[in-house]
C-alpha cells in the first residue's frame, strides 16, 4: 500500500497535477492536502459535497423517551465508534437513550463486546449498512461523527444536517466547515470521552435547543450544500474551463 501511494503521490506531481487546468477540493481542509501534494495554489477551487434534501423536512419537536441517537460511519477505528460508546456509559443511569450505529466494517464484533463490557449492548442497535437513511434518521434526536481524523466534507453530516438533526462531531479536518460549534451543533476534540458525554447530556437536556440546532443545519444544509446548488459550482468550473480552451484556440489561429 506504500508503495501504491508513493505511486500516485509521483504521478499527481509530475504527471497529473501540471496539465491539470483546475483541481477542486471538496473542502479546505482538502484544499490544504492538495497544496501539500504539489498542486498549484491558483488553481484550486473548493465546492462541497452535495446532498438531495427532501421539500417536507420535519424538524423533531417531541421530548419523548427514549431519546434516540445515531451515527452513520463505516465501522473502523479511524471513526472512533469506541469513544462515543464510553463516552455513552458515562451518562446518568436515568437517562433513557437508544443508540443506532449504521454502517458495516471490520471492527463490529469489538465493538460488541465493548458495549457488552460497558453494560450498555441492550441500548444499541447495530443495523448495518442501510440504503435509506431516512427512517433512521427521522427517529433520531442526536447524531454523531466521532472520527478521530482524516474527515473533508462529511457526507454522514451532511445528511444530518440535510434532516434538519443537531450534530456532535469531533474536529477532526474537515468537521468544522460543516458544523458551526453551538450554532447547529457541538464540536468536541477526538479521543475526549469526557467531552462528548457533557455535549450528549447538554443536548438531552433541553429539546428547544436541539430543535434550534437541527434548524439551522437544515437552514445551512439548504444554502450551502443542496445538489443544485452545488451542481451549478460544477457548472460553472466547467464552463470557464470550456471557454478558456476556446479562446485559447482562437489565439492559436490567429
């Protein structure tokens, strides 16, 4: 695999990157990652991942019990599953809470026997890879991305805030662009249990403002992050990219 990636880091540089008219990132964070590689400052665009977002979002008003949490990552200790389910078992006992970890991968039976370890395995619900979010995420009060680093722009993010969801999400790379920290959600550093219990129980505790979270990250998922907003970004790049070749070929004859 090092091999594999020496490869391609030398073939982007040499190859690649000089012939490249522009290079989009989908965030600064990667935009950084692309300089670093040897890409041309000048020639770096940044345009968000984009999301279908449904016309009748509802955004969850009820306080009911239990109060449902979920996070959609695959299942690999680079996205720190482990850190969010210590961090769980650290609530009040009185708290009522289900956990819904969507996704597949590798480090699921760990993860089992961890909850199991914790006392907390009849609280959590393992679904596996799901096509649809949607069922899960309408159920859902709070939504997590727990990544312990390496993240551009979130796609699982992305669609919470796209169901209008309050996010508790570490700062790894790219979170931060996404999520604006007690606007419409809380940030917390990686590998900080102890952080992420007191956000949970901040957002438990008060449904108003977990309903003021999730509609500004619809609000902002709308503005910034729709598909057709972000189709018309590529558009755009693609165009100027078209008219500078023609121009260019006008030159050329002339």
């Amino acid at each position: 695999n090092n091999r594999k990636l020496r490869l391609r880091r030398w073939l982007d540089r040499n190859i690649v990157f000089p012939v490249a008219k522009k290079a989009i990132a989908n965030s600064e964070f990667g935009s950084t990652a692309l300089i670093t590689a040897g890409m041309d400052k000048d020639r770096i665009l940044v345009i968000p991942n984009g999301i279908e977002i449904r016309k009748n979002v509802s955004i969850k008003k009820e306080d009911n019990l239990p109060i449902h949490l979920c996070i959609v990552a695959n299942l690999l200790p680079i996205k720190g599953h482990a850190y969010l389910l210590s961090s769980l078992s650290q609530l009040d006992k009185s708290i009522d809470w289900r956990l819904h970890i969507v996704g597949d991968g590798p480090e699921k039976e760990n993860l089992m026997i961890l909850a199991k370890k914790l006392y907390i395995f009849d609280r959590i619900v393992f679904h596996g890879y799901l096509s649809n979010l949607v069922p899960v995420l309408n159920q859902s009060d709070i939504c997590f991305l727990t990544s312990l680093e390496y993240e551009s722009c979130s796609n699982a993010i992305l669609e919470y805030m796209g169901n209008g969801k309050p996010t508790i999400a570490t700062t790894a790379s790219g979170n931060p662009e996404l999520i604006d920290n007690n606007v419409n959600g809380i940030l917390v550093s990686s590998k900080d249990p102890n952080a992420l219990t007191k956000a949970i129980t901040r957002l438990i505790g008060s449904a108003k403002l977990r309903m003021k979270f999730g509609e500004n990250a619809l609000a902002k998922a709308k503005k910034y992050y729709a598909m057709e907003v972000v189709a018309k970004k590529y558009k755009d790049v693609y165009l100027s990219v078209l008219n500078q070749d023609d121009e260019c070929k006008r030159d050329c004859v002339k």
